[in-house]
C-alpha cells in the first residue's frame, strides 16, 4: 500500500470519532516527563493544535512540578510530599505561582502559537476560575477547590482560542493556592461538561504492579475503593484517581490515563480503537484487576 493510500485510509478510519467529537469540549491535563523531553513537548503540542483544527475544542490544564523542583533546589528550599499532595509553605507558593504561571504557561502559550494554534494563557485566579479554600494547615498553601468558574474559558473557546490554564487558585480575599495539577483538570473537565478528560502520565496507565507494568485498561469506579485499601493506588496516583472519579460522577462523558512518554498518544486516543492506557468509568466491569 502507497504511504497515499495509508494516509487515506487512517482518515476514514478517523471519520466516526472526529463526526462523534466536532464541536466537543477536551480537556488534557499535561505534566510529567512529557512537559519536559522537548520531542514530546513537540508531539503533545502538535496534537493540540491539531484537534482543533479537526473541530474539537480542547484545553490544555497543565502542571509544572519538576520545573517547581527545579527552582526549589537552585533556591535550597526542602521539598516535602504529603499524600501526594506538595507541601507549600508561603515561600514555596510564590516559587509555584512563579514558575507555572510566569514560566510555564507563557512558554506553552508561546509554543502552540508558533505551531499555528491560537492559545490563551490563564491562571486559576483569572476571573475566579478556581475558588480555594485551604485544605490544611498540614499542607500549607495548598487549595481545595470550593467551585469552578468557567465563564473565561467559554470565553476563550467561542472566540476560537485555546484556552491553557495553570493550577492556581484564590480564595478571594487576596491570597492563592496551590492546587493538584490533576484534581484541577478533573473539576475543570466537570465545569465545562467536557466529552473528555485525558491525564498524560509518565507510565503506561494504573498497573497492578508498577515492576510488571501490567495496566489496569479499564477500571470501574467501584474497584477504586478496594485497589487502594491494597495499595495500588497510592501515592500521587491517588489524586489521579479521585480527580478521574469525581469527574465521571459529575459528568464527564470518558476519562483516560494514558502514556505521555508516547508521542502523538493524544491522537491514538482520541481517533483509534486502540487499547491505550487506563480507562475510568460505570459502564462495565474492570479490566485487568489482578
């Protein structure tokens, strides 16, 4: 078969989930080793701006955390984990807001415009998206998100943008929060009634044994309860869960945990049939349990 031939028949083979998904709302939570190896930022990106152009509308939720540890160790400030969630002392929270909205955010922006997309950088504080509170004083600055303001966002999107935000919050009295890259895209995906949530990760999916790597394909909400009392759900994959969880209970239509260290992964996702990561839902029994 010609590479013509190929190329023609992976877009009809294209054409049901780009007719199932025109004019939908996707929301991609970007972080990991994939924000960081410039070949897959490259790849993620492109994917980005090439689902709009097939007619979605996606948003980019990003994290930042090796590029907060970066930073944390030029400064000499310890980093302390606590249920997966980062500790945030007030010094730590201005290093946060630092580094993913005045570097992160404004390079990803930078980036899908120079690939021929439209981005519009935001953070959490911009029109009230995400309304904080602090969860602990355990955890310091860290935010638990009281409600999701979309309005900006639709905004953005009517407008032909693509809207990319960073996992800030306030509490509207002046002071800001840190907030869980993932539990921010899970209640961004459920505020805008997204038809997706994908959350790139640095491994393959939720593996009962992460030295095995043998991926839990499709887990049922109900299991989740029991994979953690086992602890294969632990660490930061706990809020990556929960995140995915909530989402699916407040209406997300599909939520996916998939390998960003595979480029154009997105793609593979969104417009084939293959088996690709971990899928979270109700509507059959979990894959892969062991």
């Amino acid at each position: 078969m010609s590479e013509i031939a190929k190329k023609v028949e992976t877009l009809v083979e294209a054409m049901p989930y780009l007719q199932k998904y025109a004019g939908k709302v996707v929301v991609i939570k970007y972080g990991g080793n994939a924000m960081i190896n410039e070949e897959l930022k490259n790849a993620v990106l492109h994917d980005v701006v090439l689902l709009k152009l097939l007619g979605l509308k996606p948003v980019l939720s990003h994290g930042g955390g090796p590029g907060i540890n970066k930073m944390l160790e030029k400064l000499d400030i310890p980093v302390k984990f606590i249920n997966g969630l980062r500790y945030t002392s007030e010094d730590i929270m201005r290093v946060v807001e630092m580094v993913l909205v005045g570097q992160v955010n404004t390079e990803l922006v930078g980036y899908i415009n120079r690939l021929g997309g439209k981005a519009v950088g935001l953070s959490g504080v911009s029109g009230d998206i995400y309304h904080c509170h602090q969860r602990s004083e355990e955890l310091g600055w860290v935010g638990d998100i009281d409600y999701v303001d979309p309005t900006a966002i639709f905004a953005m999107l009517d407008a032909g943008y693509i809207p990319v935000v960073a996992p800030v919050g306030t509490d509207g009295q002046g002071h800001s929060f840190n907030i869980n890259g993932d539990t921010a895209a899970g209640k961004l995906a459920s505020a805008l009634g997204a038809e997706k949530l994908i959350l790139l990760t640095d491994i393959e999916g939720l593996c009962n044994d992460i030295k095995l790597r043998d991926v839990i394909s499709y887990l049922n909400v109900a299991d989740v309860p029991m994979l953690k009392e086992r602890g294969t759900i632990a660490g930061g994959m706990i809020p990556k869960v929960d995140c995915c969880v909530q989402a699916i209970e407040e209406g997300v239509t599909s939520v996916h945990i998939i390998d960003g260290r595979k480029p154009h992964s997105i793609l593979y996702e969104a417009f084939t049939a293959e088996d690709l990561g971990t899928t979270i839902g109700t509507a059959q029994p979990s894959v892969g349990i062991k």
